[in-house]
C-alpha cells in the first residue's frame, strides 16, 4: 500500500488493473464477466494491505535512514565498532546525567508556574488587563517549558500568522505541539479531555482563558463545541482559536481533517509543522506511552528541531462543503511541510474499517462482473 496507495486510492484503479490481467481473454458480448483468476488479485492487494499498511505505520516511530545516537536507546545495545560504542556511551552520559536534570527543573517550573498563574488569574474579573495577563502567563510558561525540551523553532512567514478571532489549524504530531506554537503567540485552544498530569494543566487553563475541551466519543459534546466555536470565533475581543484537526499521526503525513471546524464559515489559518527527527521523535504513540514517560524520552533526546510555516488564510469557496475545504486545507498543510497527503480517517488507530469503505469496493466489483446495465437496473427495481 505504501508503494502504490495514492494510485490505489484513485477511482477506476480496481477496473484498471483487472483489465490489464484480463487483457488476453475476450469479454462476453452481453453483460459482465467473471473469472476465477480474479482471486488471486483480491489475495495479491489483502496481503499486500497487511505487509505494507499505509495507515497502521502512521502511528509508529518514523523509520530513519541514518543512526541518530538515539536508536541504541530505543532497541537492544548492538555492537558494531569500538568508536561507535563510545560515542554512544558518551552520548548517554550527556543526555541523561546533565541536561536531563536541567530540563526537568525548567519543565517543573514552567507547569507549576502555569497552573499557578491561570489560576490567580482566573480570580480576577473579566476585564481587558485579565485577558492581558492570561496571554503573558501562557506565553511565559510555554517558552520556559520549551527552554526544557531545547526546543530550537523556525517560524516561516509570520506575516500569515492567524488575526484575532481568526482559527488556526495545524496538523498534529504530539502535544508539544501546543508549546510550540503557542511560544510565538497567545491562543485558546480547542482539544480533548485528558486525564492525570495533562488534566490538572489543562482544568487550571480553562479558569484564566476560555479554551475549549471535549470528549471526542461524545457526539452530543462535540455538537456543543462547534456551537462555542463559533460563537467565540465571532467574538472580537478573543484570542485566536488553536485546533488540530485530525489524531497524532507520526512525522510523515497527515491524515483526515475532522469536518466540525470546517463548518463555522469563518477565516481558517492552515499552519505545517514539520520535526528534524536527527534530534529526537517527537511523535507521541499514546497507546504505548503515558504523557509522563513520553515526555521523560524527550528530555532525554539531544533536541526538539522544528519548522513551523504559516500558510495564506483560506476561506470556503462557493459550493464548497465543509468536508471539500477540509481536504483542500490539509493538501496545502501537507504539501508545504513535506508531508504525504493521505484520505484516511485517524480514527483507525483506535476503531475497525467502516463498512461503506468495503461495500464501496463490493460495488465496483459487483458493476464488472454483472454488468453496468444490469446493475442500474437491479438498483432501480430495489
């Protein structure tokens, strides 16, 4: 699927190939046609599907073509030369026994600084030197936990940057991706609940700024959050608002776009975000790793290397729906950060295939072998 997924996922790909295999037998002069050796081609694209998943290996560790001194951390100690070795030895002592202790006590202070701060702030009444301080507070304490993770950004075209009011939409890698990004300017942002450590930080947020959390499994709650989106995004005096669309997908791709963010009709801020993985894996793999022992790894990496590029604003056109501008916002994403461009949902990383997805497939199958004729007729008499 990896070599061949884009021009898999094309309409007329099934046709296409059956048609080059059945290229040396005659087609029937009435109604369509079956052959056994159509097995062997569903069988060639399953086992295919299963060696090289395009949508599973998404939420893995990117794979890298050279040694970054970190692989020897990750997997089984491999002797390969005495040099290496050394390096490799020297390359622990560094990480591990001194800026790993120096980056925690910053990212110590920087979330308790946070959650203190929000939360004296949210004491006061809501008036403008309220919305002031709540923006210094959030800024000072991302860029202290930053400093903890030697985060070194690249902001691009910062004239693009999102206005007031306006949403930011990003692809999504890991929550550092918030650090990142909210160290060049204040948002509110919109996500999911979170439990333990994220959860403290983020019920401590919410009292100084009105940033919005919501459970994804509750379809009600989401319907609830798209009203408040809109109705902050029409507010003048908030900040702008920071989403990330679709699921944490490693550092290669991005996937779907959830359409709810897609449906206010107001000004929409695509920013790329793309991690130098020599430094460190930034990618977050939630089922394999809690937010404490993740963010361990990344204090105990060289360095947090990123890019950051804010694209032109873009805005729904005429006869565009909400899921037509969604896609059309995660190509430019993808497209500018190097990233490939994929349909899938990121709902997948935790749920089964829809079963449109496989009738789809059974209907173009079923229009070969009993042909288009007969199959709008079926249709029609149903």
């Amino acid at each position: 699927w990896r070599r061949g997924g884009k021009k898999r996922l094309g309409n007329g790909s099934m046709e296409k190939e059956l048609e080059e295999l059945r290229r040396s037998r005659p087609k029937p002069p009435v109604g369509g046609d079956f052959t056994l050796s159509d097995c062997f081609y569903f069988t060639r694209r399953g086992i295919e599907s299963i060696v090289e998943d395009e949508v599973t290996q998404r939420f893995t560790s990117e794979e890298l073509v050279s040694w970054n001194l970190l692989t020897r951390t990750n997997n089984d100690f491999q002797y390969i030369s005495l040099k290496l070795t050394l390096v490799y030895g020297l390359g622990i002592v560094v990480r591990y026994c001194i800026l790993a202790p120096l980056r925690i006590t910053l990212a110590c202070i920087g979330l308790s600084w946070l959650v203190i701060g929000t939360s004296a702030v949210g004491l006061l009444p809501n008036w403008k030197i309220k919305l002031w301080l709540s923006e210094w507070v959030h800024i000072m304490c991302y860029r202290i936990c930053a400093r903890g993770l030697s985060a070194t950004v690249h902001y691009h075209n910062r004239e693009n940057k999102p206005k007031k009011g306006g949403i930011c939409v990003a692809n999504h890698t890991s929550p550092i991706d918030v650090v990142i990004l909210c160290n060049d300017g204040g948002y509110a942002m919109v996500g999911q609940v979170h439990g333990g450590l994220m959860g403290v930080v983020q019920r401590a947020m919410v009292r100084a700024c009105p940033h919005i959390w919501f459970e994804r499994s509750e379809m009600k709650d989401r319907h609830l959050v798209t009203k408040r989106f809109g109705a902050r995004s029409q507010s003048i005096c908030s900040r702008s608002c920071l989403i990330f669309a679709g699921t944490c997908v490693n550092n290669t791709s991005v996937m779907m776009f959830k359409k709810g963010s897609f449906e206010i009709g107001t000004t929409i801020h695509p920013v790329a975000i793309k991690y130098d993985p020599k430094f460190g894996d930034a990618f977050w793999n939630s089922s394999k790793y809690s937010m404490v022992s993740y963010l361990l790894r990344m204090m105990t990496s060289w360095a947090l290397v990123c890019n950051v590029w804010y694209l032109p604003a873009m805005h729904q056109q005429d006869g565009e729906d909400a899921v037509q501008f969604a896609n059309r916002v995660k190509s430019a994403i993808a497209h500018q950060g190097g990233l490939v461009d994929l349909q899938w949902d990121g709902g997948l990383k935790r749920a089964k295939v829809k079963e449109t997805f496989k009738e789809q497939q059974q209907k173009k199958y079923s229009s070969m072998v009993v042909g288009d004729d007969s199959s709008s007729s079926s249709s029609s008499s149903d």
